[in-house]
C-alpha cells in the first residue's frame, strides 16, 4: 500500500517481483505473468496504490513523484509504504524532493523479500 501527503498529485508504486523472472509491475505494465497486479494508477489524491500478488513477496520497491497540480505541489511529496508479507509487516517513508524524483524504499539485493 502506498500512500502520500499532497492532494491533486500522482506518485507511481512500481513493484519489482521476487520471481525467477523478476517482472516489474507500474502503471505501465499492470499485471505480471506470475499473477502480480497493481490495482488502479491514483493520479489526483492521496493514494493509496496497491499491488498483490498470490505468493511472491516483493524484491523492490520504488515510488516516483510524476507531477502535482496542487497549491502545496512546489513542496516535497511525502510517501508512506505498508509491506505485508506473510506474518510480518514493513513499513517505510520518503520524502521526495521535486517532480521527477524516485526512491528505492525497500530491496531484498537480489535475495529473499521480508
């Protein structure tokens, strides 16, 4: 689940999945072969944007602040990122300074998710 903090704002959940083929799912390519999905692409709110997956864990996590047409938008997007896997639960946060920006919030390096 992704969440942040400016109105009237698109911030893009791009989730690589820990699969041997270790497809990305964005708002560019919304479903992987292996059964992941990311349900709906928000681009005027507050999130949230959520991607699920039947059995794999994610292996990273990216979030990118594409634009924002609200008053506050000449101020850093604040993201929040709720993880559950299994029994635990990862949270994370950036703040993304300017339209354009990206942040890694979470990166198993090429092993095992959380």
């Amino acid at each position: 689940l992704l969440f942040w903090n400016l109105d009237d704002t698109d911030v893009d959940l791009s989730v690589r999945e820990a699969t041997p083929a270790r497809e990305e799912v964005s708002f560019k390519i919304t479903r992987s072969r292996s059964g992941g999905r990311l349900l709906g692409d928000i681009r005027g709110g507050l999130g949230p944007e959520v991607w699920i997956h039947p059995s794999a864990p994610p292996a990273e996590v990216a979030v990118d602040y594409f634009q924002s047409r609200a008053a506050e938008g000449t101020v850093p997007a604040a993201t929040l990122l709720v993880c559950f896997a299994d029994d635990e639960v990862l949270v994370r946060s950036s703040v993304l300074p300017d339209q354009r920006a990206r942040a890694v919030l979470y990166s198993d390096g090429g092993g095992s998710a959380p």
